[in-house]
C-alpha cells in the first residue's frame, strides 16, 4: 500500500488518560485522508504505523490504524 504526504504536513497526536487527540494543519488532514482512503481498499490486517520519527511532530505518541473485517 502506497502512502503520499502532502508538502508542509504537520500532525501531532497526544493521549490523555483514554482520549487520544490528533492534531494536525490543512496539509496533514489531506494526507490521512488519503491514507485512510488507501487503507480502505486494502486487506484486513493492513495498517499505517505513525511515530514521530517517520511522521508525527516531535513528543508524539506512536499511533497504529489498522484496517479489519469486522470491529
């Protein structure tokens, strides 16, 4: 599954007790809606795994979105 980032893309997600919070500019928006949209029309057991050292602002949490059959 190939993932695009849009240029200036800017995402931080932070966790709080159990709320998560993902924050992120017009740019980083775009690009997760593309990545959700690819990760849609994939298989069950794909996923996108996002860190701060391959795309999250610096002091992120790690983050997993992972595309099922059923929930």
């Amino acid at each position: 599954m190939e993932t695009e980032w849009i240029d200036g893309a800017e995402i931080k997600v932070s966790i709080s007790g159990d709320t998560a919070l993902i924050s992120a500019n017009r740019e980083g928006l775009l690009s997760l809606t593309g990545h959700l949209a690819a990760l849609a029309d994939g298989m069950p057991g794909d996923h996108i795994h996002y860190d701060e050292n391959n795309s999250l602002e610096e002091g992120s949490s790690e983050l997993i979105i992972e595309r099922t059959e059923q929930v």
